[in-house]
C-alpha cells in the first residue's frame, strides 16, 4: 500500500465544496472525498499548530505528552527520565515509526518541525525534507520537492508521505497574478452586515479592531492584506483571500495527483486529506486565527480513500485526530502501541457490513496556546470552559447549539445550566481519567497559567501595555 497523508494547515471543512461549500474552493480535494469516507465530526484534541500535531504523530492527548502550547514548559515534550534506555519510548511509539516498522518507507515534506522546534515531530520518519521557509512558503514553493520525491519512490510498494501545505494559515499569501477568483460571489449567509457590525464593536486579541491595528504594524507585508476593515463589504478581505487560499492549495494538490496518475500508482494510492486546525472567521467575534478550543478552530476535515475501501460514505460520528494512528496500525496489520490515545475506525474506512459511525460518546478539546479553554462537545452541544480569555472578553462558560447556531453567536450558558452541569461531569470524568494514566501529576493547562497565561496572549498584551 502506498499512503499519502495531505496535511493543510489551518483548512476548515465547511469552506470546501465536499462539505457542501457553494464556493468552488476544492475541486480536486471534492473528487477524492467521493471516492472514499468524509468524516463530519473530526476534531483536533489540542490546539493549534504545535499541540496538535503532537497529539497526532505521538497518538496521545497533550496533558499525556505535556505539550499544550506554543512557549514555556508546556512546547516542550515530556521526557522519559531517570527510566530512559539507549532509546526514548517517542522513537517507537510514534506513528510514523509504527508505519516504518510495518515495512513502510516514512517521509514528511514540512517545515513544521523547524517553525516551533518541535524537533519531537520527526520521531519515525526515515526522511525530513524541510524547504526551509519556516512555515511561510506557498504551495508553489513545496510543490517541486513533493514531485521529486514521488519521482524517486512514487512507484515503490510501501511509502507513508507526509505531505505539509500551509497556504490556508494566516496571511493568507497567494501570489497577486492569481487573481481574486471569488470576488464577485456572495459572502457566507450567516456573516450578515448586523453580524459584521456587532463583531466591529468587540475589542480584544482576534478582533477585526485587532486586524486592523495587524495590517498596520504585519499584515502590510503581504499585498492582500493591506486594507483596514471598515465596512460590511471590506471583510471579503478575509473571506475571499483565505477561500483563495484554499484554491491556490488545491490547484497545486491537482498536480499531485495527477503526477500520481502519471506513474501509474494513483488508483493504488490511499489518499488522506487533514488539516492540524481549523481557523476562526467570525466564531465568537475573532478572525483569522485558531486561538481557541472551539468549533472553528478544533473541527477539521477528514478524508479517507483507501484503495478497495468504502466509497462515498459520509461518516457523523465524533472522532480525534489522533485516532488515525489506530485506523492505520490495523489497515496494515501493525502494532498499536500501549499508551497511545486514540481508537481505530477502520471497519468505517474498510466498510466491514454492519459497521456503524464509530464515533466516541463526547469529546474533550484543549487550547492553551492563545487562551486556557477546555471544551466538551458531545450531542448538539460545545460547551467552552475559560481558565484564561487570552483577552478576548470571554465569560468563564460558554454553550453553543451547534446544530441551530454553528457559528457560535448565541451563548446559551444562562439559559441551560443543566446541558452546563452535563458537560463539566463529563469534562471532569475525562479530566479524571487522564490523571490517573499519566507518567506525571502535572496538567499541562495548568503549568500555562502558572507560568503566565498563554503565551501569545502574553504577546498581546504586552503590545497593548497592559
């Protein structure tokens, strides 16, 4: 089996057409998920960036592995300590070692590694190709070391690629020759003009004041983010250049596949598409970020075409993203290692008769990076916890119906206090469960406050003279 795991930084699922997007955002991204399995519930345990893809390639929950957030104590992964052999327990736990032990030639083309030192993120892997831009290059620039790896080994019987754009992550930078290719397409329905003025009252870290003062002093650097927000048309400067993001990326996905069809391979190939997080466009009044345990930010698409597998299903079950580890130890016939996390789906991707959703009861969601938030999603329900608002204004609790109100306008927290009571039981059975599996006594989320809070809040307000 040949695997390619497409990993689009910052993608959101509704803003591709497979997810029902009226844009024509993803065409070729659209065409996998109707060959295979589109997973409606999929969400990052921790988030953004560095968490997350921790949580992924280890297999195991952030307050397992101490990684939480972006600085302090808390990017770093736990070490083995005073039981450490000749190797850490990390080499031979992490999913890319699994695949490799499974007779699988690993390679990642990422520059994730080298942005946050996350240098952990390479455990497993026999190749590391980092272009070196730090996790600014546009798909162009990834594009040919991708074509040239699959030149050299695309053709080969067993390869696990990791395969890392970023164009969808704020500035959105397309090349200006690309043009605008959304600008004359409505914007999103639920992003009205009361919505927009409501939003350009909000102050704090994410807001469009905040964007604003961001194309002043950053922003300007990159043509297409230059103009201030002022009025109800001028936030198609975020809507238009992030959707355009998602075209340049899928434009230059196009080619991937295609070179895969060239050798021969592409019909042979398992094709997984993911992002590490999803991105904030109006949720909760913030913008162009992925700054918190919340639906816009943790919910990120999950395609899966696996040769000979399951064809146009569309799964609702709740999943994390480090249930992949899982999924694919059993589609190869590998080991799952004992403390990882996740749990395979792989009878909804092989599509075994009978087999259902597989889907857990609720899920538990961490973002310690710009706010200290754990979140509970279960049933229609996203409950939101704040330990530190990041300076965003955000009450303590917060509850969103997502099947009335996806995009988080309406905080039922008052009115609902028994959906609340639910949701911290459960949050507290989770919390209860993790601690007493843990090698340490320490919540990481914990170790964020006690060092100051998170770290680009701490940025913030810093800026602001707080």
């Amino acid at each position: 089996m040949r695997i390619l795991l497409l990993d689009l930084d910052s993608l959101r699922p509704d803003h591709l057409g497979c997810y029902g997007y009226p844009r024509n955002t993803s065409p070729n991204i659209d065409r996998i998920a109707k060959e295979g399995v589109v997973f409606t519930n999929y969400y990052c345990s921790d988030a953004p960036c560095m968490p997350s893809r921790t949580a992924l390639m280890s297999g195991r929950f952030g307050i397992h592995t101490g990684v939480a957030g972006h600085g302090g104590t808390a990017a770093d992964m736990r070490r083995d300590g005073a039981i450490r052999g000749f190797e850490d327990r990390l080499k031979r736990e992490s999913l890319p070692y699994v695949m490799r032990e499974a007779g699988y030639k690993t390679a990642t083309i990422s520059t994730f590694a080298d942005r946050h030192s996350a240098w952990t993120f390479n455990a497993g892997f026999n190749e590391v190709h980092n272009i070196g831009e730090n996790g600014l290059e546009s798909a162009h620039q990834v594009l040919p070391t991708a074509l040239k790896w699959l030149e050299d080994n695309g053709q080969s019987d067993q390869w696990f690629l990791h395969l890392n754009f970023w164009d969808p992550h704020t500035p959105y930078r397309v090349p200006d020759d690309y043009g605008h290719p959304f600008a004359e397409e409505p914007l999103p329905e639920w992003l009205t003009e009361d919505v927009f003025r409501s939003h350009l009252q909000k102050d704090g870290q994410h807001s469009l004041k905040d964007m604003n003062e961001l194309a002043k002093s950053h922003y300007s650097k990159w043509s297409r983010h230059g103009r201030e927000i002022e009025s109800y048309e001028d936030i198609r400067q975020i809507i238009d250049n992030y959707d355009c993001a998602i075209r340049y990326m899928d434009d230059h996905i196009g080619q991937v596949l295609s070179y895969l069809k060239r050798l021969g391979v592409l019909e042979e190939t398992a094709i997984l598409i993911s992002a590490d997080h999803g991105e904030n466009l109006g949720e909760l009044g913030i913008y162009s970020e992925h700054g918190t345990a919340d639906q816009g930010t943790c919910r990120i698409p999950m395609i899966f075409r696996w040769p000979g597998g399951a064809r146009g299903i569309i799964n609702e079950g709740l999943h994390y993203h480090l249930d992949l580890g899982p999924t694919l130890a059993d589609l190869v016939g590998a080991r799952h290692p004992e403390r990882w996390d996740g749990k395979s789906y792989a009878d909804s991707i092989t599509g075994v008769s009978g087999a259902s959703d597989q889907g857990r009861d609720c899920l538990i969601l961490t973002q310690c990076a710009h706010v200290c938030q754990r979140s509970v999603r279960f049933g229609d329900w996203l409950y939101i916890r704040s330990y530190h608002d990041g300076y965003h204004g955000f009450p303590k609790e917060m509850l969103f119906n997502l099947r009335e109100d996806p995009y988080e306008q309406y905080n039922l927290a008052k009115e609902r206090r028994d959906v609340c009571k639910e949701a911290v039981y459960l949050l507290n059975e989770w919390h209860d469960d993790m601690m007493s599996t843990m090698d340490s006594d320490i919540d990481p989320l914990w170790t964020v406050m006690k060092e100051g809070g998170p770290m680009h809040a701490e940025e913030y307000r810093s800026i602001k003279g707080q």
